[in-house]
C-alpha cells in the first residue's frame, strides 16, 4: 500500500526525550540503576480517598457513558472549587469534564481555531501545546521570553507580536518546562490585550495548586471570556486516569458539546466517580501535605544545580521543573543529557523539546522523585561534571 | 468576548436524537416510565472479570501513564486474538490502544487526512463518523445506498464515486444503523479497489463479535494495508471505559505513535488493566452468551415490527439495531419520534441522524433493552400507530 501521510505530520514534532527515556529502559534492562528526573508525573499514588471512589463505582458493574460534558455533580463540584479557591463564580454549565488537559486542549481549539489562524506563545513552552495548533491547521507564534518577564508573555509582547492571522494567545502558569508564574497584574493586563484585540485567551492550568509561594491566578478572575484548561493530573495525583476539565466563555457551550458528543462521546465513566473524591477535605489535606513535599525538593534541587555550575535566573514558583541554564558546562544540551544517562544512568530531558530559544543551552530537571534518590542524582551528575569538564565526556 | 466558532463546527451536526434523550429525561422527572429503545449502549453490565481486573490493579494505587501506544501485553492480546478470531497475524507494534473507538478515529484521520480530501461513505451511516473527517478540514462524499449491495458500499459504488479530491473509503460493517454486514467477497473487493485507486481503506469494525449468523469479516483478512478502528464498547461491554483500539499499516506506527503521545498522552490505565481480562475464557463465555440473547431480541423485534407495518427489506445479521422504513405510516420520521416519545414514552431515534437518505422514512430501533422491555414498547406503539393512522397524533 503507498503510504501518504497527512502534511500536518510534519509539523508535529516527537519529544526528544522518548528516545531518552527509550535509552533509559534499555540501561534498566541490563540491571542499570537510571534515576528518572525527565518525568512530567509526580512519584506520589493517587489519594486513597480517590481510589475508594472508583472501586465503589466500579463494584456496581454499571459502568455506562455520561453524557458528554461530564457528570453533573463532578462539574459542580469544579464549579464550587473555582469558589472556594479564586472566589470565581462559574457556572457548571461552561464546565466539560475531559480525557485529560489533552481533550481539554482539543476541545478548546477545535471550537475556536481555524485553518492557517495563529495561536501566540511564549517560548520555551511545553511541545504538545503547538502541535494541537498544528493537528487544527493552525500555526504557532513562537515568543522568546526570558528572566525579564519570568519566561511568561506580556502585554506588551502579545500586542508586539499580534497579526491579521492572529486568533488567541495561549498562557500556561505555572509554566512547564521553567516553573514560573505570571504575576496576578500581568496576567490581568495580557486578558485585556486579548481582549482589545478580539482575540481568544487560552490558559493552561494544569499545574495549579502546585506553587509554593503565591498561589497562581486564575484567568477566570479577570474574565469570564477565557478558555481554562486544567486537569485531575497533577495536582491531584491523578494522571494515569486521564481526566481534566475545559470552561469555556457562554458563547461556546453549545459548540463545545456537540464537538465533545462527537469526538470522545465522553470522559471514563470511573475516572469521573474517582474524581467526584478529589475535592474532599481529607485528599485536599494529603495533596497539601505533597505540595509541602514539593517546596522542599524544589529548594534541594535548586541549591544543588546552581551549587554545580548550571544557571537558574529565577528560584521558579511552581509546577515541579527546574528549567536550568548549562552554558557553562556545555554548547549542547542534548548531547550533555544523553552523555549523562550513558554515563551515570540520571535521565533528564533536552531544552530542544520546549521550542526554539537557546534550547542547546537548558535542560530541565523534573523533582517528581524523592530528595534521597535526587541527592544520589547530584552526586552522580557532579562526578560526570567533573569529567566532563577535563572533556573526557 | 467576542463570539467566533471555528468554520468547521458549521458542519458537525449534532445528534437529533440528543434533544429527544433531553425531552425523555424530561418525562422522567415527571414520572413517566420511559422505554428508552435510542440508546447504542447495551444494557448488560460490564463482564465480572474486567470489573475484578480493574480493582485489583487501582488497589495498587499506581494508576500512572503507559506508554502512549497502550500496554504492551494489552497490544499482544489483542494480536492474539485476531489470530485465534480472524487467522490474521497482525504485529502488536502496529496496535495502539485509544481511548474509545473516537480516539482510534482520531488517529487514523490525523495521520492520513488532509484538509480538503474526501472520504466515501455510505448513507445511511454513524455520524460521528464524518464528523470526524469535518474535524480536520476533510470533506465526506455520502453515496446513497439500499438493500440491494446491503445497505453496504461496494467496489463499483467506489469506482463510480473516486475523483481526484478522494482520499479513501470507510466502511462500517456490521453497521450503525442498518446493523448488515458487508459479505465477504465484497468487502474483498472493496479494499482491492480503494488500493489499486492508491486510496486508504478506514473500516469501521465496532461492532464485531456483535453478528447473528455468518460473522463479520474483518478488513485485515484481505489486507495489511488497512486501517482497522475497533473497540471493548460493544461486544466486550465496556462502554464507560472509553477504550478502544487502532490498527494501522505499517508505514504509519512511527506517526500514530507521535500523534497520539501529543493528543492523548495514553489511554486511562486502568481501563487498559480491565480490558486485559476480556480475553479470558470466562468473559468470551459470558459474551457470547449475550450474543444469543441479542440475536432473540432481535427476531423478536424485527417480527414485531413488521406486524406493525414497518418495513425492513433486509433482515440485519449484527450490531443490535433495526433500521425501518416507516413510509406507510408517517412521511416524517422525525416528527413521528417526537410524536410517540410525547404519547407513549418509547424513545427511538429518527432517521435523520444518520445522513441524506431519505432520512424523512426511515427509524432506528436499537435493541439495547431486554425482550419484556420490548414487549411493553411494541404494545404502545401499536397503540400510537393506531391513533396516529386515525389522525389524531
């Protein structure tokens, strides 16, 4: 058979860090000891409170579709949650429960972008983000940021950047892959450009409850008009269930259904009975517990790297990155962190799969493993620093 | 915010028979004992020993990612089970497990479609189904069908309808809604044709293990260079699960495996965990089980149908619908739902929902529900038919 790919193949990039990971397992397999920290996925279990739920459901046997936005009560339950967090008042019926920030993202564009339309964002970000604009036709407007701005967009950088093609700007904070927030103000301030534009504001919220100083704003704050994305993953522990949420402004409720009825019918029936336990007091306690965990191997981490030579412009806030400048210790990012697996067995992921800004010169270190385990990786990269240094890599 | 929908939700429809289910959920609060004959979801509840299976491994707590393609040993039983149903050898490597059959749909257009190619189908056919070739900018060409080639496209139909602008064909058997099957030799045919046009051959095959007499073929009997769409919803009773899989040929592993790390990340864990149990002898035993209770109701409901003055020129052999023509009694099949759902409570969905065919004559009853449910429906709509002939809907 002729093999005829859809052009938007080529545009949709692999992660480098698969054929990392790819390596990493072949070292396991010959009885290495690779110490992951490429990982976007927390070591903790998903909350028990969590787990009863789904085995409660489970044990019915009637594990029947929803109806496509989700259950009712878990879409309520989120809009009591936007209350009690931001003191936002959302109507469970711009809430859709999905298969994951990825049918968030899916849902989100698929409404809203049209062919050869532009989304604006900053650069480095996280790969997947551009490659949903690619499946819809649509093209990314790479924006480098750097310490200025902490790696976040602005105002002043949407509307430098903003063209006749341009249809929305997309903000994830915390970011993925450097950690940052944008700040209450700034964040207010790039919704109100968007606005004025006529464009659409999309934010990426799927690490949200993981900042360690102060909590991240919500765009739904500053507007009713936005796009949220956000997910059970992280913070609640929860990836493996594939399961988030997307809230849409009034005028795309419709839409947003009928595109969900057709393109995933609906979320995992268990994953949404799971989910409905994801709010209780005694799961909020343990994940607050966790994110006091987090803090802690933030600090580690950041002291350690900037103790060996890397560069961190800003002590990030938030998700579970350090996104870590190596000019200092190498030209080449991806050949460093492949050299370190190969020779000390720490797995970390190349800036080459967040865009395409310096990316030679960062790598980002994932703190979703214990400090004992990161201690061992310090020690473990220090030793192939030194090596690599006198360039005997 | 200014309000701008994406072009292609203008033409993703939505489900007529939604805005029935809504009105159904509306009799129901006020008490009405509704016999819901519109649903595509089988009534029994999900097999014991994927419930267990699932238990145990969310007892675990590790619900964590899988690699993006599925479970491996998830991958090698389905192999497994071509080779035992079908004597095809297919390589687990060109398996993806997907989150329902509208994840594997997903991926088999985002490899191949590009925006502006058509895809065949027959009409009548499932919606969704070119709701997703809308999805990426594609075009569906329906061709219009009837008892004669089974309600089923056929290597001539194709020849006939093939222009520059086509880029392949889908073919549903047994099929949503008219519940034939394509024969065998013709389905042979079919696919023969579509690659000597240098076409890709999407089929449809959901509802195999789902057939009454001589069982569904499946598209990789005939060829390795077919994309096959299957999923545990309907034979293995898993609908709420949201798993399904895809089979690709070879030439396109390497791009459904990036797409769907990008749109997907993976399918729910522990649905891939439950859905390793539905290839135990025990389950198949249950399955097949229900298939004869599927194949009771369906004569039962096709005899009772025809009594009542539908006519359905093709007695289905699989899925568990019947489609029927009801031009000598009502020239709106639609209204005519609407009418009977009002008056007697017996949900069915209008033909409407299934393409340009001559939707206005024709009614899909979905034999979802047991044969007492069935009996108590078709004495209501006697009674309705009998008012309604009289005038006096």
């Amino acid at each position: 058979m002729h093999v005829s790919l859809a052009s938007r193949m080529q545009t949709i990039s692999p992660f480098y860090v698969m054929d990392l990971l790819h390596r990493a397992k072949q070292l396991e397999a010959q009885g290495r000891d690779v110490i992951h920290m490429e990982i976007g996925e927390p070591d903790f279990p998903t909350p028990q409170p969590v787990i009863d739920a789904a085995v409660k459901h489970l044990e019915t046997g009637e594990v029947k579709y929803t109806s496509a936005a989700g259950l009712l009560p878990l879409r309520e339950k989120i809009a009591a949650f936007y209350q009690q967090r931001y003191g936002v008042t959302v109507s469970p019926q711009r809430i859709f429960v999905t298969p994951g920030a990825s049918g968030a993202f899916l849902l989100a564009l698929g409404v809203s972008l049209n062919a050869d339309e532009e989304i604006l964002m900053a650069d480095p970000c996280y790969p997947c983000n551009s490659n949903f604009v690619a499946l819809f036709g649509g093209k990314t407007t790479r924006i480098a940021v750097d310490a200025v701005t902490r790696y976040q967009l602005t105002a002043d950088l949407i509307k430098q950047h903003w063209t006749t093609a341009t249809k929305g700007v997309l903000v994830a904070s915390p970011s993925n892959p450097t950690g940052t927030l944008i700040a209450d103000d700034p964040l207010k301030e790039a919704i109100a450009s968007v606005h004025r534009l006529g464009g659409c504001f999309y934010s990426d919220e799927i690490y949200h409850g993981l900042a360690y100083g102060h909590p991240a704003a919500s765009a739904l704050q500053y507007s009713d008009g936005v796009f949220v994305i956000n997910s059970f993953s992280k913070y609640f522990g929860m990836t493996g269930w594939r399961i988030g949420w997307l809230i849409v402004p009034d005028g795309y409720t419709d839409a947003a259904e009928r595109l969900a009825q057709n393109i995933f019918i609906a979320t995992s029936t268990h994953s949404q009975y799971a989910a409905l336990a994801a709010f209780d007091d005694s799961t909020l306690a343990e994940l607050e517990r966790r994110r006091g965990e987090f803090a802690k191997r933030r600090d580690f981490l950041y002291e350690n790297l900037v103790r060996l030579g890397f560069t961190i412009p800003i002590k990030p806030e938030g998700a579970f990155y350090l996104y870590a400048n190596c000019a200092n210790l190498t030209d080449d990012s991806h050949q460093f962190a492949l050299d370190l697996l190969a020779a000390q067995a720490v797995a970390i992921t190349p800036g080459k799969d967040f865009g395409n800004n310096q990316p030679q010169q960062w790598l980002r270190f994932a703190y979703t493993t214990s400090i004992g385990r990161m201690a061992e990786a310090m020690a473990r990269l220090e030793r192939f620093i030194t090596v690599y240094k006198r360039g005997e890599p």
